[in-house]
C-alpha cells in the first residue's frame, strides 16, 4: 500500500505515523512537505497530529490554508483515502472537508490519557477489519478535540451512519456532542479521528488494540 504523511511545521506525530504505516504496511510512507503543491501517486494520504503553526488563530486554520491541501482536495475528490489525526481532524475541518468543528475541551484543560473507543461503522477503509460495536483503548493528547456540529448537520451525519468512533465507556475527554470521536465525509474516502490509534499497535505502547485499524488500511 502507497501512503503520503503530510508534515506542517509544528507538528509532532509524523515520524510516529510513518513508523506506524512502515511497520504495519510494510512500505515505508512518502514524507510530503506542507509547501508542496504535488503527492506522489498513492492509495492513502494522513494529516498526522501535532500543533501545525503553533495552533495560532485556531487549531488547524493556517495548515487548512497551506498549498498542499488544494491537492488533498482534488485527490480525495477522486477518490483517494484521507485521514486525519487529531490535528489532521481539526484541518480537514477547517477547509471544508469534513463538516463540524473541533472547540477547546469541555473543562479547557489539554487532555493526555488514554480513552475507550467504540466502532460505530466497519464500512470504512479504516474500520473493515473491526467488529461492529468493538471498544478499543486508544490514547488522546489534545486540548480542542470538543466536536461539535449544529442540529441539521449532526442529524444528517448520524442518520447516514457516518460517526466511525464514539467515546465509550463514560471516557469522553473534552465534551464532545453525542461521545463523537470520529467521523467519515458522504463519500466515505476521508476520515478525522481525535486519538491517536498510530500509538497503539505494538506491545511496547502497551497495547496493539489499534492495530487491526491499520491493518484495515491494508485489506
């Protein structure tokens, strides 16, 4: 499987992501820099977590802005895999490519802990490999990851089965509406996840719960 990492000055979950994708893919990523305003040819593209631009203005809204992501868009208009991680998820926000927002945290504490996730949809190419209704730990580091939609658009995303992670198991960290950890577009080609499963997948993390989302991506 071919992937691109796309890197953004600030961040610090890259290296985590493309160790992750080598290890499990056995393929090592394309690292792309965020001025580029080309990818190589592959099947999936990852906005890892971090703090592009220092989260300065709001998290995520400079990166949102930066060349490369006009070609993110084109790709995953035709249909290439796009996921975002925590910071990744606030980006794809702020430009448009998923809908909702990502807010401070409920008690405005940045929150690092490990949570509960639940598998709310195995029809995406990061959940195939899942059983429905499985819970999964999976570490959080963020201080805005307090999803929010206004009623209209939470309703069309929940009727249209398009929340891929819930918070389970009262282990919601920043408040967000209905337990949502994760969500799919219409198109169901680009997935934002607050965790970071990519810290999970060997038994030096502790656990390999998140592994079989990566395998996911391979299957």
């Amino acid at each position: 499987m071919r992937s691109a990492v796309i890197v953004f000055p600030g961040l610090n979950r890259d290296r985590d992501m493309m160790r992750a994708l080598e290890q499990v893919t056995g393929s090592k990523p394309h690292a792309v820099w965020h001025a580029d305003t080309e990818i190589p040819d592959v099947d999936l593209i990852v906005l890892p977590g971090g703090f592009s631009y220092g989260d300065y203005l709001r998290c995520g809204a400079i990166a949102a802005r930066s060349p490369v992501m006009a070609e993110i868009a084109r790709q995953a208009a035709r249909g290439v895999n796009v996921l975002g991680i925590c910071n990744g998820f606030q980006i794809l926000t702020e430009t448009g490519l998923l809908p909702g927002i990502l807010m401070r945290n409920a008690r405005l504490r940045f929150v690092c802990r490990k949570v509960r996730l639940r598998v709310e949809n195995t029809c995406s190419f990061l959940t195939r490999r899942m059983e429905p209704g499985a819970v999964v730990s999976c570490p959080v580091a963020h201080g805005e990851g307090n999803y929010f939609a206004d009623p209209e658009t939470l309703a069309h995303i929940e009727s249209e089965g398009r929340v891929v992670f819930r918070y389970a198991e009262n282990t919601n960290p920043n408040g967000s509406i209905n337990d949502i950890a994760g969500i799919v577009n219409a198109a169901r080609n680009v997935i934002g996840m607050m965790p970071h499963p990519e810290n999970m997948i060997e038994p030096l993390h502790g656990s390999s719960d998140c592994r079989a989302l990566f395998e996911g991506l391979v299957a």
